[in-house]
C-alpha cells in the first residue's frame, strides 16, 4: 500500500491553526502574524506537505486565457509567415472555445528565459500553454510549467517527455526524407544543405531524414554538403555561395525552411544562375513566399495553423471538457504532410 500524502488538514491540526490560516500562510496572505506563520511552515516541512498547484488554480478560477509562446532571436528577423500562421489557428479555436489567446516572444538564448516562461505563467493563472520551438523542447521548464497547473501542449516536438505531456507537429524526419528522395528521383545526386538553428530539433530531423534518403539510394554522406543558418532570409543570401562553389557542386540546394529558401534564390540570381536550370532549389514550411517568388519554389507543406488550432483544442478539452466530457489522449500527434511541386527543381543538366 501507498503511504498517504498529508493534508492541508493535517498541517491544520499539527499546527494547531485553523484550515483558512493554514491557507493564508501558504497563499502569503494578510493578517497572520509571525509566531502563527512559523508554526505552519513549521508544521509543513514535518509532514512533507506539497501545495497541489492544480488544485488551488481549479479553486481559484484561473483565466480562459491560452498563452502561445514564441522564441526570437536580436540578431536577426523573425519568420516571415511562421509565427503568424500559429496565431492565425491558434486564434480561430480560441474564439469558437471562448478563450483568449495572448502571444508572448521570448529571445531563447537569453540567461534565465526559462524562468521567466515559468512565471508568466503562474503570474497569468491561464487555462493552457502553448510552447513552440525550441522552448517545446526545454523538459525542465516543461516539468516546472506542468507544476503550475497550467495545460501544457508542445508544438513540433523534437524529444519525447516521460510524462504526458501532448505535442503536435509534422513527422520532420520523414517530411525531409520524402523531399530529397523527390530530387533523387528528379536525376540529382550532389546536394547543398543549408540548416536552421541547432537548438530547432524538429528541422534538425529534416537534415537527419536527407541522410537517410542518401543511404537509401546508394549514396553516402559525400553527396550532400551541409551548412548551418538560422532560418532567414539573410542566411540564404550570405551562405548560397559557398554551396555552389564546392566541390563536386551541388545540383540541388535544401532549405531548412521557405525563407532561407527565398534567400538562397536571390542569391542565386544575382550570381547569373538559372534556377531550375542550374540548380535547382527546394525547402519546408509552403508558406505563402514560396508560391510568389519566381520561380516558385518546390517546398513541403507543414500544416502550421492545423497544429496550433489542435494545440488549442488539446487545451479546452483537458481543462473544460472536449466530447462527452473525456479529454484526448496525451500522447504526441503527427499530422500529415506533402510536397507542393513547383517550378524551382528540375533535373540537372549534364556538365
């Protein structure tokens, strides 16, 4: 048998206090003096007692808010359709559920950012928390937010949890695999590889599913030359170059996502290149740049407000109840993906 957790009934009783000090004393409430508030501190750390966060938010009528939580970077320009695309479906579940979605950017290198995610929280009393790469993978912030009380919901996970805490996202591994076996079988076997930031796990597994789809083919890790970025416009300009003059040369450029993508074809025209002719080049996301440039690019499509649009309703279901008053499952969701084929790959041209 388990041994019983104390109460705040028993603190009451070995404190000597009422329940109502015992919970002023806790919650650091007014007009309890010092000798009263030792006795039950006192009293708390004989029996081990834990305040049951979860309990006091549900008692205390904690806010319809559903907080999204988005990471930046000083350094450089944020995503140009990412982050909107996550408050668009995101916003229109919160409507229809009658809750209020509240954006948050945080600069995820910053000392003691983590920390400050944790406070926000606790500080709102919000019924949920939606946290997008990298934060989605930090587990010991993840574990300190699930202490608040607050819904915790993953977008693009990279690494399991041990507790249940759900997630949505593309499987990106595959998403990767699956676009450079197109460009395999489009004739291509010299590859570019410009990556996105190290701490971003999910677009790491995108690099991680072109190396299986190389191994798949016959090919070894030779045939593709890997660069790493940060998911922006700039990267692509700036790192492009390099790509294309290595050697043997790349046939075919992979972006980590559409506007590295976009950058990399900027790039590439101000070099006298003809894409597809020259090089074709291809990425993630489909956001809507992908579908203006020109040539449009090949890209896989991410269903970004399909995941935050789930993230929420994941929220109102543990918190108010989804179909017959049952929450979903925790476990981790995978939503489908596809390749959008556009003008920007070809087959190459002989040399």
């Amino acid at each position: 048998m388990t041994e019983r957790k104390p109460t705040i009934d028993d603190v009451a009783r070995l404190s000597g206090v009422a329940r109502a000090t015992v919970s002023r004393v806790l919650n650091d409430g007014p007009n309890v003096s010092e000798r009263m508030r030792v006795r039950v501190l006192e009293a708390v750390e004989a029996l081990g007692y834990q305040v049951n966060l979860q309990a006091r938010y549900l008692a205390g009528g904690g806010s319809r808010s559903v907080l999204l939580i988005l990471s930046s970077d000083t350094e450089s320009e944020p995503n140009s359709y990412y982050q909107a695309a996550l408050e668009i479906g995101a916003l229109r579940v919160c409507m229809q559920s009658g809750l209020e979605l509240v954006t948050h950017t945080f600069v995820q290198s910053r000392a003691g950012v983590d920390a400050r995610i944790v406070e926000l929280v606790e500080d709102s009393r919000c019924s949920g928390v939606i946290l997008t790469p990298p934060f989605s993978d930090r587990l010991d912030c993840i574990d300190a937010l699930r202490r608040t009380g607050a819904v915790v919901v993953r977008i693009s996970p990279g690494v399991t949890h041990d507790g249940d805490v759900p997630g949505v996202g593309m499987d990106d591994e595959a998403a990767g695999f699956a676009l450079t076996r197109y460009l395999i079988d489009s004739g291509h076997r010299c590859f570019g590889f410009i990556q996105g930031l190290a701490e971003h796990l999910s677009a790491e597994q995108r690099y991680r599913g072109a190396l299986r789809a190389l191994r798949s083919a016959g090919l070894d890790e030779t045939a593709l030359v890997a660069v790493r970025g940060n998911f922006t416009f700039k990267a692509g300009v700036d790192l492009l170059p390099g790509l294309v003059n290595a050697e043997p040369a790349p046939t075919a450029i992979i972006c980590a996502n559409d506007d590295t993508a976009v950058g990399a074809l900027f790039a590439a025209h101000r070099a006298g290149m003809d894409v597809p002719n020259d090089l074709s080049i291809a990425s993630f996301d489909d956001t809507p740049v992908s579908a203006l440039v020109w040539p449009p690019l090949t890209t896989v499509h991410q269903p970004i407000q399909e995941m935050s649009a789930r993230a929420v309703q994941i929220i109102a279901a543990a918190r108010f109840g989804g179909a017959n008053g049952v929450a979903p499952p925790a476990a981790s969701e995978r939503l489908p993906f596809t390749i959008v084929e556009r003008a920007s790959v070809s087959a190459p041209k002989e040399r």
